[in-house]
C-alpha cells in the first residue's frame, strides 16, 4: 500500500469509483481508493441500474447527462462490457397537473440540451403494447435513457482508472482520519496509513460513520427502498423471439412507480408513503451485500395500480422482492461539493440515483479538486446548502418525506410541511395570526403571502383531484386546519392576494420579516483591506455608507453577493442570501487571514424587518428621533436609531425598488418593533407582505439572485453587474481573469423580457428563449408577473446579438410558445425615483 497520494477516495461503489476514473481523466494518475469489502458491496449491487434523465433541477440534470454520454463510451474505451441500453425511458401523465410539469421539465432539459419527446396515448401504445393507456393524457420520452448494469459500469470505471495509473485497494478499512497541521489528510487504514493532500468521501450507507470520524454531521441517512422482480411472461419472451425491440423502462409517475423489463420478466419499483429511514447509526461492522426484509403491504397500492396500467405484471409469479438501502438527503438531490469547515476534503454522498449521477459527480469533482472550480453551477447539490439545523431527527422526517415525494409533481412554490416550523422568528405567531401563509428556507419560517385573514381557506375535501396515488397538489395542512394554497406551474389561488400586497405596498407601505437574512460581522485593523481584496466592488469607504458587493470565483463568476454596511472605523456589517448562509461562511472563513481580521457570523442575534411603500418614512418617522428626511437620511446609507424604546440599524436599502428601510435589530426586540410599526402604520395603511410580493417587485426592477442571475458559470459582466465591479480598484479574487474573459467578448448577456398575450402562467425561470426563427438563444432565469406595471416579465441570459433593446423573442412556456420583447432594465422606476424619495 501506498504512504502517500495526491487524491484518496473512500468507497468502493459506483459513485466512489466513478470519482477515481474522472480523476484520471483530468491527468492525475496518484490516486487511490479505499473499499472496505469488494468494489459494489454496498448500495451498488442491488441498484435496478436505471438511468432517469429527468430531473427538474439543472444541478443534477447536467451531471445526469454527462454521465450518460460517458457511459454510452466507457466500453469502447475500457473494453469492459457495462451493459448499457438505451432502450428510451417513458413517462405517462394522467392529469393535467403532471402535464404542466412535463412541460415545464421540457423547457428545463432543451436547455440542458437533453432530447425529449412528446407522445400521444397512442404512440405510447406502439411502444410499449403491454401497457393501458386508458386515461392518459400523454407521454414524454429521452429516447437515450434507459439502464445499465450497476456492476459491470463499476468495474469498468475501475479498469478504467487503474489503466491511467490509479490504485485500488479492497478488503482495506479505514478506521480513522485526522486532518494534519499543513491540512493534508492522514487516513488510517487496517493494512496501513496514507497520507494525502485530498480525501473524497463517497461511502453511501456508511456515512453516518464517515461524518463521525471526520467531525462533521452529513445530511445524509439511507431510506429503505424495494422493487419487486417477476417470472417471465409468455409475451415478453415472445417478443424477443420475434426480434422485436425491447419495450424499455415505463415510470407511471402519477401511480408513483417505476417499470422495466429484466430477463422476460418485469422489474417493479415503487416509491411509497411509510418508507423508513434505515442505517440511522449506519450499517454494522460486518454489513456486505445486505438486505431487509420485504414489506409487500407497504407497496400494494403500488401493486394493485399495475395490474391496471400493466395487467401483464400480475400474470406472472415474483421472482424475488429486493429491499435494500439507498441513501438520502432532505431535498432528495445529493451532496456533491466541498466539505463545510474543513480544507481539501470533499463529499460525494446522498445519492439517491447514484448510478444515474456517478460519472457526472465524478466529473465535477474531479474539475473543483484539480481546476479549483466546477465548470457547472453547483449550488443545488452542494453540500453546504444545509446548515446545522439538518440534524438526526430532522433527517429522519425529511430523508422519508423525500423519497415518498419522488414521484409528486415537483412544484415550482411547493412547500413539503415536514420536520415544520423548526426555525422561527419571534414575530411569527404574529403573522401567522394576520393570515400568514408561510414558506421555509434554510429552516427558516418565512411568510410567502397573506391570505385575508387568518382563517381563510377552504376544507381539503373541497379539492376535487383524479383518484391517483401521487395526487397532493395543495400545502398540507394539520388535522383541523384549512388548505389555504395550491400549488400549480400556473397562477394559482394566491396570485391575487400577492398582488394585493404589491399594490399597497406601493401606494400605502407594507413589513416584511426577513429575519432569516445570514449577517456577518467583520472587524480589525485589515477588515476593509481584506474585504477590498476579496471582493469587487469598492467597499464602503464612510461610515454609515451601504454598498452591494460581489465575492467572485478566480474565473470572474458570481459566488456570492452581500450587502456591505460600515457600522464605524474597522467595522463592517455584511448581510447575505439566507439560504446560503453556510455556505458563505465557509468562503469567508477559509478565505480570512490569520490576523488582523476578526469575523462573526451574527444570524440569529439580529432580526430584520423591512418597511418600505411611499409611506414607510412617514411611519418610522413616528417611532424615533433621528431625523429620516432625504437630505438628513440618503438612499444607500445608515444609521443607529432608536425605534420608540427599541433600536436598531436602520439601512435605507431594499429589495423592492421602493421608499424604505430594512431595520436590523437584536432579535430579542424583535415583537415590540413589530407590534410599535404596526401600530404606528395603521393610519398609513400598513399591512405585511410576503416573499412572493418581494419577488415580484424585484423581477420588476431587474434585481439579480444568486443560483439565478448570478452564477459561476456567468462572468459578472454577463450577469450585468458593470456598476458593481470595479477591476481598477486594485487586486480582488476573479479580476484577471474577468477582465480577459470580457475583452475576449461575452458569450451572454442579462436582459429583461415583455412576455406578450400571457394569460394564466408566467415563466417561473429555465424557460427555453427562442430568436424569431425558432433557434435556441438563452433561458429564463426568474420571472413573475410585474403589478406595477401591468406586464408578465422575465429576467433571461441570451446570446449577445439578441440582447438589444426591441429585439424580437420568444418564451416557450409550459409547451407554449409566447412572443416577447427586450426591454430597458427596471421597467418600473428606471430612475429609482421612489428609491431615492
């Protein structure tokens, strides 16, 4: 063995091994892995091998494409047979909601540049004679999906690497690691150490254990999954003798359920209600090729809407029922990325389709691991998107929330109830009594909207919904209590209390809670040198100045945004994306020099309300005696104020293009600022409003969000952020390369689009965008409609020679082509008259 490597990978599945073999690709042979049993003993094995190109989120729609473009070569390359084939995978749709979302998912995949195709009832039939397609609506079909054998593709993965030079190491237990002073890392083995300068960790089943020997709670437990294998049936067998194409992989999804043909037989998996949780504290010592008992009661829903969709499956005997272990996160995608608070150890965990997405996870790593950054947007499966909060009990509700979600429409404002409320602020109760229907990010209570008061609803049972298993289209509610909003791709039941709130926002003012705000403090004799040097923008120079600043990638992408407050001389106050608060801090962490600078991360001792409408001033205005008019108080300034007897940093920022401050105070005044503007705004009209109001405020102003507008895979240029990089300032993280890439041209550009003729659906963001003959230019990145000025908008990323003002485009949204136009940046209050009142 081995004393030392540049790379050692832990675990021998087709996930680890996938990690290996990409690793080589990129040039670097000294690596090895480490498999305490055989290559495939643990959740590989017992895959179906199944290869799903759909997927709703680009993250993981990019790495399951890329890894079945290698797959479809690997043989060739290997000369390992991996038994690929792409047989096409078919999705049905029974109701009209599943059709929205394959629509939707259309738009996402041409993108992506993933082939799908749309199928009739009828065509369905050709391809697959066995199945009903009594009272479809539909299909949709990757014509290139289909499966593989799970261990062959490991195996040929491994010859693979091993032929570039990299080592394999089976029956070898790691059985303890230590990050060293020079942070290389020392993993303790039963047949030896080895030292490296990079651990990646892809033990599936295993990573409770791994988390435990590296310090680190992963948000990952396993979920006990079935599929059922059958004898062979007298018409499958006869099809193949005939020479007829097999019928490949059918997934009723409203039925919630997958189905393939295997040896003559047909291979059933389901995904239920009542799945446990399974290898809480991780498998035993000795686990190898393990199994649980099957549970066939759990799944006869399942079963039994087969016999009508497939009567052929229950024609024949079972063959075998498999139970086995595969892993899961809260949001079912997996975590792929750097490790939180730790250098040079990266994840390669959670996977929940690990067949599908090892080569693409591989891939990427391998790119962040010897290139420095991933060549995709990957804040969807990384690993810092949870936080402390993703803790046993918590992953036990939402592991099992998300593997029986798999097959429900994934809705672009669903709201999964489980494991809820878990992070609140004071002022909850507050506005859930005004009607507040809320939404969760980071953990975080968060009102979407207002319903007109707190009781407003309608009984469940009013709901009228096809009787199919995967049917729940509504926010969940608590014995007793009212459904208060669908949800749907279209403009659903909230739409118009959302623009009543953006309507008196605008003529009255309206409070926000945006409490769940990451905050960070930043303080020292080097904290404005360091953050010059970081960030892109020039810091504020005075105190009591606001300015919005950029962390960029050494490729001149968008990491990270942050409002930036000095508060006094070697004092800064930085406000950030709540939902990236982990992983934020761990940039800022890792990038902190050891003196000089001091840094805190403050969330949860400060809360932020924001007031903001024409009438904003007039209200604080009643609580304190600083003086707010604009000549004593100027947009993008703050300052220390009293607010009745509470107090609290008031920064005349916003995020909905209107008069307003947002008041940052500790969070333990929070109730009585709440309840002293509540009271103070009632002659002014005041009333909350939600996120969804602050959103569509925001598309109306053009303002960028980061995972969206703003992306490492945008330079800051592309994204528009001209007024907030300033490359002559001196040295800052992405500046060389930035500037080189932009004289070399942009190959985007951020425009604002008129979307024409809309009715009941605007774009929701990854909406394919179109020139006028047809040609793929761009995508959407966010849209709403904008009730200020009348117009259904989108923010899109287009190809240059189509960004200019009046071009001529189009939208496909939801399967339906819209005309829209390029129009002027923040079509409402371009010049920021209001901002500035």
């Amino acid at each position: 063995m081995k004393s030392h490597a540049r790379v050692v990978v832990i675990g021998g599945g087709v996930v680890g091994v996938g990690t290996l073999y990409a690793l080589t690709k990129k040039g670097w042979s000294d690596v090895v892995l480490v498999e305490r049993n055989e290559l495939t003993s643990g959740s590989t094995w017992h895959a179906a091998g199944l290869l799903p190109l759909f997927n709703m989120s680009y993250s993981v729609g990019k790495v399951h494409q890329y890894s079945l473009d290698l797959y479809s070569k690997l043989e060739e390359e290997t000369g390992q047979h991996v038994g690929l084939r792409q047989v096409s995978n078919i999705r049905l749709a029974q109701t009209e909601d599943r059709w929205d979302e394959f629509m939707y998912y259309a738009g996402v995949a041409e993108t992506i540049g993933i082939h799908v195709n749309l199928l009739t009832p009828e065509q369905v039939k050709e391809i697959w004679p066995l199945c009903n397609t009594e009272g479809l609506l539909g299909a949709i079909q990757h014509p290139t999906d289909g499966y593989v054998q799970p261990a062959d593709l490991t195996q040929a993965m491994a010859k693979g690497a091993r032929d570039k030079g990299a080592e394999i190491y089976r029956n070898t237990r790691v059985i303890a690691i230590e990050q060293k002073a020079n942070d290389e890392w020392l993993v303790k083995t039963d047949k030896g150490d080895i030292t490296c300068e990079h651990l990646v960790t892809a033990t599936g089943n295993f990573v409770r254990q791994t988390g435990d020997m590296l310090g680190l709670d992963i948000p990952v437990i396993p979920v006990e999954h079935q599929y059922i294998v059958t004898e062979a049936h007298p018409e499958i067998k006869q099809r193949h003798a005939d020479g007829l194409p097999e019928m490949g992989v059918l997934r009723d999804a409203d039925s919630a359920w997958y189905m393939r043909e295997e040896a003559g037989g047909l291979i059933l998996g389901p995904y239920e209600a009542g799945a446990p949780v399974c290898y809480v504290d991780g498998p035993d010592e000795d686990a190898e090729y393990e199994l649980f008992q099957e549970d066939l009661d759990r799944i006869a829903p399942h079963i039994e809407s087969t016999f009508h969709r497939v009567p052929a499956f229950g024609e024949v005997g079972i063959k075998k029922v498999y139970n086995g272990a595969i892993c899961y996160t809260p949001d079912g995608s997996p975590i792929i990325g750097p490790a939180w608070g730790k250098k040079n150890l990266w994840l390669n965990e959670g996977h929940s389709f690990g067949v599908t997405a090892a080569g693409g996870a591989g891939w990427q790593l391998a790119e962040w691991i010897v290139e420095g950054e991933s060549s995709i947007d990957m804040l969807g499966v990384d690993p810092r998107r949870f936080g402390p909060y993703a803790s046993r009990g918590y992953l036990k509700r939402k592991n099992e929330e998300a593997y029986r979600n798999v097959f429900t429409p994934h809705f672009p404002d669903e709201e999964r109830w489980d494991a809820r409320p878990l992070k609140t602020s004071p002022c909850y109760d507050r506005m859930k009594a005004l009607g507040a229907v809320f939404g969760s990010v980071y953990g975080w209570e968060r009102p979407n909207w207002f319903a007109p008061s707190a009781d407003y609803g309608f009984e469940p049972d009013e709901i009228v919904r096809p009787d199919v298993i995967a049917k729940d289209n509504h926010a969940p509610v608590k014995p007793g209590e009212k459904v208060k909003e669908l949800w749907s791709f279209r403009r659903s039941n909230y739409f118009e209390h959302v623009g009543n709130e953006v309507k008196n926002v605008t003529e009255n003012c309206g409070l926000l809670d945006m409490s769940a705000f990451a905050k960070y403090e930043v303080t020292g004799p080097n904290a404005a040198e360091w953050l010059d040097s970081i960030l892109a923008n020039r810091i504020p120079k005075t105190i009591g100045r606001v300015g919005l600043c950029h962390l960029l990638t050494k490729l001149g992408g968008v990491r990270s945004e942050f409002t930036v407050y000095k508060r006094g001389e070697n004092d800064f106050y930085l406000v950030g994306p709540g939902a990236y608060e982990r992983h934020d801090w761990d940039y800022l962490t890792k990038l902190k020099p050891d003196t000089g600078v001091e840094l805190q991360k403050i969330t949860t001792q400060m809360g932020v309300l924001v007031l903001a409408g024409p009438k904003s001033r007039d209200v604080l205005q009643k609580l304190t005696d600083t003086d707010l008019s604009n000549d004593s108080f100027k947009w993008l300034t703050g300052k220390f104020i009293n607010v009745g007897i509470a107090q609290a940093h008031a920064l005349r920022v916003n995020f909905v293009g209107e008069l307003g401050w947002e008041l940052h105070h500790p969070i333990e005044m929070q109730n009585l600022i709440f309840d002293l503007v509540m009271e103070a705004g009632e002659e002014f009209g005041i009333k909350p409003f939600g996120i969804r109001a602050m959103g569509a405020m925001a598309v109306e102003k053009s303002y960028r969000l980061v995972g969206r507008e703003l992306s490492v895979e945008y330079s800051a240029y592309e994204s528009g952020l001209d007024r907030f990089v300033h490359p002559n300032k001196g040295d800052f993280i992405g500046r060389d390369e930035l500037v080189k890439r932009h004289a070399a041209g942009d190959e985007w550009t951020y425009v604002t689009l008129d979307v024409h003729d809309i009715k009941d659906c605007d774009a929701r963001g990854s909406e394919a965008v179109y020139d006028a003959s047809g040609t793929l230019v761009g995508r959407v990145t966010t849209g709403s409609y904008g009730w200020r000025v009348g117009k259904s908008l989108a923010l899109a990323m287009v190809k240059p020679a189509n960004s200019a003002e009046g071009s001529k485009l189009q939208v496909k949204i939801l399967g339906e082509m819209f005309q829209a136009t390029v129009i002027a940046e923040s079509p409402f209050d371009a010049d920021n008259e209001c901002l500035r009142a």
